[in-house]
C-alpha cells in the first residue's frame, strides 16, 4: 500500500522526461518464434511507453545477461531448450545464483492444454504460463501489461525500501560521531550512496546565520574534495555554487535539475549552521528528491542530538530518544540491588518486536512513538517501580518486588497501545528473572543473561518467558559457552587445523584453507558451527577471527619453512569488515608479520546480519591491492548471490557444499554449476568446489571446466604436522 511509505514515489512518466522503454527478455531457441513474438509486440505499449525486447537462444545466453540488464521487467521463457529442464533451471539461476526476485517469469509452454502444475509454479517463484499456440495480440498484450505494471511497483518499492534502509543506517552510524567533522564525512559516504553511486560530488558547508559570508567547506569528496577547508569564495563558480548561495540566502533547501542542497540546521538551532550539498550529472528524479528530504529531515534531527550530547554531560545516563534512563544509569541501578540486602527483586526486560521493520516500512518516527507508548503502559501498569530504562533501540528493563507485576505488564501490553494518532497493536515479548537465583553473577552479566532469554522469548513467541530453573534452560548454556568461549580467547586456546585445496586434474596441493577448531580437556573439539554464529551475536567474533589470523600467519610462516609455498586462506565473518577497527587491526597484523600477503587469502563468510556487501567493497580492494586474495565462501548461498558480488572486489568464488552434493543426482544442481562456473569466467572468478566426496563429483567437476576444489575425498581439515605430511606428499 504506498500509502503507508512515508514518502511518494513518483511515477515513471514523472521521474524524467524522456520516454524510455520497458525491457523484456525472451528466452527460446526456435528462431521462428522469436520473430513473430517481435512481431506481436511491436505494437503492445504500457502506460504510453514502447516494449524494448531483448532475446537469448539459450538458457546460458539468458543468464549472461540478465545480470548485465538489472532492469528487465518481465521474462518470456521457454520451458524445453538445451535440455528438457533448461527452462526450470535458468528460474533458479535467476532467482538464486544471479539474485534478481523481482523480475517477473512468464512461462511458455509447448502443448496446448499443457499448464505448468501449480507447485512447479510456487517452487520456482513463476508468474505467469502462456500457451505457445494462443499467442494473440491481446492475450499476449494483457499478460505482458500486467506483469510490467507488478514488476514496476515492486521494484520502486525495493528502491524506496533500499533508500530507506540506508537513511536508516545513516542515522545510526551518524548518531555515533563525536564531532561535527566526523558527521559531516558520514554524511558524504550517506548521500553518495543514497544516489547509488560510491563517490559523489558533494561538498558539506558551515555558516553562521549572522555571517553567511564566513561559509566555508568542512569536508568535500569527488571533484570537489580538494576544497575541503577552504571558503565558500574560493569554490569556482558553478551551477553548484549557485544553488548554495540560493540556499543560504533563503534558508531553505534547493533541489535544481543536478544539484541539491539540503540545510541540516533547524530553525531553533544555534548561529552555527550546517547544509550539504551535491551535484549529479543527470537530472535528480522525483524519487530521489523525496529521499533526499526525508535524509535531510533525518540528519537534522541527528545533527540536533549531536550537539545535545556534546553539551550536556548528565545524557550519559539517559536516553535523549524518550527521555528516559539508559542502560548505564539501569546497570548502575542493577548492580546496587545485587549488592544489598535486598535483592530479592525480579528483572523484568521488555522488547517491542519488529521494530526495524515497523521503522523501515512507517518511519523511525512512528516507531519511536510506538516504543514511547510501550514505555507508557509500563509505567502505568507498575506504580512504585524504581525505574523503567530503555536499555537498547527497542527494549526496556525495570527492577519490582513482585513478580505478579511482570505479569500485569505483559498482560497489559496484549491491549492496544495508544499513542498520538490512534490505537496500535504491538508484539511484545519479555522475559522475567529472580534477581536472587543469580547470586555471584554481575550487573553486566545478569542483563546479557536476561538479554539472550530475550532471543529465546522471540524465537518461541513467547510473551512472558520465566527464567528460574537455571542449569536447564538452554539459554543459560548458552550464555556459559559464550563465557567459556570468552576465557578460551583469553587464553589463547583457540588453534586451527588446515584443510587442503587441490588442482582437481593433478590432485596436488593448490593451498590451504585454515579452520578454527576449540580443543576441549577430553580431547574432543567443539564444532564453529556452534561457537561461531555464537561469537558473531556476543561480541566475540573480531577477536576470534584476529586470533585466527594471527595463527594462520604463523602457519604460512612454519609450512614456507617446511619448503611448501602455497596460499593459506583464513576465514572473516563479513560483519567484521563493516567495522573500521578490525578492518585496521587486521591490515596491521598482516603488515607487521612480515609474511608474504600472496600467500594470504581472505575467505568473506556469511554472517547472521543481513549484509550489503558493496559497503565494503572499499576494504576488499584495498586488500587486493596489498597483494592477498579475496575469496567468497559459500557461494550460491543466502545473500552471496551474483546481484550482492558481481560488482564486488574479490578473486575467487567457493561453490557452496550444497550444489556440489546435488552434482550427481539431480540435473538442476548440475545445470546451475555448469552456469555459474560460465558466468565466473564471464565475470574473472576463479572458482573453488567446496565438499568434493566422490570420485564422481570430481570427474563431473573436471568435464564442466572447474579446476580447484577441497574435499573429503583429497583430505579432511588437518592439524598442522599431518597437513606438512600431506603437502609433502602431494606436492606439484
Ligand atoms: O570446519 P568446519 O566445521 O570446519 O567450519 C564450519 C563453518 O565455520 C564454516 O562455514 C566456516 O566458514 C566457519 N569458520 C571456520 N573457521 C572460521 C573462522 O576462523 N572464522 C569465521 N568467521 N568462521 C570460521
Ligand atoms: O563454509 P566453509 O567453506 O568455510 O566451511 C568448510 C566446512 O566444510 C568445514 O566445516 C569443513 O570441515 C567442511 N568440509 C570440508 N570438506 C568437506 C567435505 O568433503 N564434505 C563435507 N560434508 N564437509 C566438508
Ligand atoms: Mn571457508
């Protein structure tokens, strides 16, 4: 419902002025019916915009290019082309490797009367099915004007919820800078991103109200970057320059043909001033404008808190956002009723489900207003408390003497919430624990407790979950694992074993691939399966993929002294690299080695956050550049599809276990290989096949053009004097 957007989108005639045209791709190898399928649209127009066709005579062909045409709308395929199931295939290639869910598939079918069944449709995410023989001009015409008009609503849906997402981002990881400088070049990366491009011209500008003549530029990127620090005056004159100048003069923001410039201060706001403004060598589409006021209207209120917080010591212990205590001021609140006499209370932790979503979809705004009117009920429902803290985005946390309280609360919290403009059912989910069955435990530890009983509470739905039975909760194990894991790391006890990587031809060693093992007193191992996806939500996991580089470096130091020379890759939870102190931490540790970064090779994991790998494409090239190899593991996978990487710095893609299981007992797992490791080449990958078992899944493999691989069937991950044996064993 584009009602419920905080912003309008625009339609497509209003965007620019141009009339382009819509873009559809028919997939079929009878050249005959191409023809007359040209034919038959040339006269189909959509909303007063032509039919722009593309063709592909094969499967391969089609999927080259769709990843080259990102703004196909709707595609015609043919069910039996290269092989009985390159048609079904291709959908899965689209849909999985190539990453593309919303282009619309219309299916065409040879035999009359032949409709694809209705789960072959919902498998593969189909569309539509269209009869090769009932191929009239208005048939053809209403199905091809339905699905552009669906493709083209949920793309400009995508888009606004991606211009969305990152005005979101912005706002968290501007509302992190300590000073304005530093926001300001937060600012930069933002916008240019908000526009789709990795750099912009931008230029962010400081005034005074009584002195618009001081203006000068604080930080500025593209081709303007070398202004940075200089005065408005010294700016060439431009169309840019211009527009400020409107903008200062008017004190509003300025959106002409290229240029926008957007005032971040507010009127109430002190004489330092603040706008930014850019310059984009198309015309800015209605779309983007609105963006980029929603961006403005969003950065001020950052720029606003940013002051607030630089001035006001006490916002240390209190959240700006409702005005109530924070988790420090809760923490300290904790940890004085774990001290006395009276601890004999119940921590009640409280978290407003969905509140990302509620953000993305109604704006930050509502949702804020939504989480406020959750506090509200609290404090309603519980007279006499000492305190309600919000103690992260979307939950709370407060201390009663009696546990019929929490139960009040979470009953209380099934009713509609009312905030300003009306009623609203929430989901709440909560978690209450008896202060005193967790003696010995400290503040921090109680509420990282109660913290992970909040995941379960959630994962369950549940709205009250009680935490009293303390050794059997499974939470509580977990919670002991992260602590065992934490002093494992202290101690260094963390080692890796080195799985081999081989030239499927030779069988001879290729590299190593270095895997973290957790060694325990009997001998056994504890599996990353369990630790990591543990490490990466406490907190863990930079130190633990450190602590592993830091092994893997010395492993290419004992192997190079053993005479084996080979890469060694060590694995990088994606999340990681989003984070500026380890991306440093870890170029250092390499730098300062000394080792060889040829023979290192980063391999990007997923992680459990949803990430948007072009953020970092920055970090991966300059990785590249110091001479490591960039490698992306499990490819085919979650979000490592080719949308997330084709524009992505990186050297090499691991087929992931699954595809190369499925390699000689289904023809779509084979036919998807044999596409990806085409596209790969179309795209300078070299390919690594992960889980290779069977001397099967090698030769099928070797016959589709893949070189490298690792596996069972050459060697298990190995400690390090059995992985030297082996190498030597196998040398080339
Ligand atoms: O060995 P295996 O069970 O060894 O590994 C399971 C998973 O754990 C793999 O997906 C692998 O990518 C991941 N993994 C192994 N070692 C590391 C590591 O050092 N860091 C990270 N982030 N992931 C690892
Ligand atoms: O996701 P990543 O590629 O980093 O993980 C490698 C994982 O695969 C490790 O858990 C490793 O132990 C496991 N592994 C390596 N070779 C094989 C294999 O041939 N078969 C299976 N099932 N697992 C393998
Ligand atoms: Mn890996």
């Amino acid at each position: 419902m584009p009602d419920e957007i905080p912003f309008s989108y625009a339609p497509a005639s209003q965007a620019s002025s141009e009339v382009s045209s819509w873009k559809i791709l028919s997939v079929e190898d009878d050249a005959n019916y191409r023809s007359s399928l040209a034919l038959a649209l040339e006269t189909v127009e959509v909303e007063g915009r032509p039919i722009q066709l593309l063709c592909a005579k094969s499967a391969f062909e089609a999927a080259k290019l769709i990843p080259e045409h990102p703004d196909i709308g709707v595609i015609l395929l043919d069910v039996v082309m290269e092989s009985d199931h390159a048609g079904l295939s291709l959908v899965r290639t689209i849909r999985e490797v190539i990453g593309n869910s919303l282009v619309r598939i219309v299916l065409l079918t040879g035999q009359p009367g032949m409709a694809p069944r209705l789960d072959v449709m919902k498998e593969y995410d189909i569309d539509d099915y269209l009869n090769k023989s009932d191929l009239t001009h208005d048939h053809l015409s209403a199905i091809i004007t339905a699905n552009i008009r669906s493709w083209d609503r949920s793309s400009q849906l995508e888009r606004a919820k991606q211009g969305l997402q990152i005005i979101t981002e912005a706002s968290r990881t501007v509302s992190q800078a300590r000073d304005v400088k530093a926001f300001a070049q937060e600012v930069l990366g933002h916008l240019a991103r908000l526009l789709g491009a990795e750099r912009g011209d931008i230029v962010c500008v400081q005034y005074a109200t009584d002195n618009v003549e001081s203006a000068t530029v604080l930080v500025a990127s593209g081709k303007y970057e070398a202004y940075a620090q200089s005065t408005l005056d010294q700016l060439p004159g431009c169309a840019l320059k211009t527009a400020i100048q409107d903008s200062l003069s008017s004190h509003c923001n300025v959106f002409d043909q290229g240029c926008a410039v957007m005032n971040f201060s507010r009127e109430d706001s002190a004489n330092d001033r603040y706008l930014a403004a850019l310059k984009t060598t198309r015309p800015l589409s209605a779309q983007e404008v609105n963006l980029l006021e929603v961006f403005c209207e969003n950065m001020s209120t950052c720029l606003t808190n940013l002051k607030l917080s630089n001035q006001l010591h006490f916002l240390a212990y209190r959240d700006p956002e409702l005005d109530l205590p924070n988790r420090n001021h809760f923490l300290r609140t904790l940890s004085h009723v774990l001290r006395s006499r009276h601890k004999n209370k119940h921590l009640l932790v409280i978290e407003l489900g969905e509140f990302n979503e509620i953000g993305f979809h109604l704006g930050d705004q509502f949702a804020l207003q939504l989480l406020a009117g959750v506090a509200n009920v609290i404090r309603q429902t519980v007279t006499g408390i000492d305190e309600c803290a919000r103690i992260d985005r979307s939950s709370f946390a407060l201390l009663t003497e009696e546990h019929s309280c929490c139960t009040q609360v979470a009953d209380a919290l099934k009713r509609p919430v009312q905030i300003d403009g009306g009623v609203y059912r929430v989901v709440t989910y909560a978690v209450c624990l008896p202060t005193q069955a967790f003696e010995g435990e400290s503040s921090a530890q109680l509420l990282s407790i109660a913290e992970i009983a909040i995941e379960q509470a959630r994962e369950n739905r549940t709205d009250l979950l009680e935490v009293s039975e303390m050794e059997q909760t499974p939470i509580l194990q977990r919670y002991h694992l992260l602590t065992r894991l934490r002093r494992a790391l202290d101690n260094g006890e963390l080692t890796i074993f080195l799985q081999p990587k081989v030239h499927l031809e030779s069988g001879t060693l290729a590299g190593f691939e270095a895997l973290v093992r957790w060694p325990q007193p009997d001998g056994t191992f504890i599996p990353p399966d369990q630790f990591i996806p543990l490490a990466e939500r406490g907190g863990l996991i930079s130190e633990l993929d450190l602590q592993v580089l830091q092994a893997t470096l010395a492993a290419v130091v004992r192997v190079k002294s053993e005479g084996i020379e080979v890469p060694i890759s060590f694995n990088t939870s994606a999340m990681n690299l989003f984070r500026t102190e380890h991306f440093e931490a870890m170029v250092n540790m390499i730098t300062s080695s000394g080792v060889d970064p040829r023979l290192l090779e980063l391999e990007l994991t997923e992680s459990e956050a949803a990430t948007e790998y072009t953020q970092i494409s920055c970090e991966l090239r300059q990785l590249l550049d110091m001479g490591l190899g960039v490698s992306i593991d499990d490819f085919g996978t979650g979000y490592s599809s080719l949308a997330h990487i084709t524009n992505l710095a990186a050297t090499v893609l691991k087929i992931d276990q699954s595809f190369v299981a499925g390699i000689g007992e289904s023809t779509d797992a084979y036919h998807i290989i044999e596409l990806i490791l085409r596209l790969t080449d179309h795209f300078e990958f070299n390919v690594v096949a992960e889980g290779i078992e069977s001397e099967t899944q090698r030769q099928l493999l070797q016959r589709l053009g893949c070189h490298l691989g690792q596996g069972y069937l050459f060697a298990p991950p190995l400690p390090m004097d059995a992985a030297i044996k082996w190498a030597h064993a196998h040398q080339s």
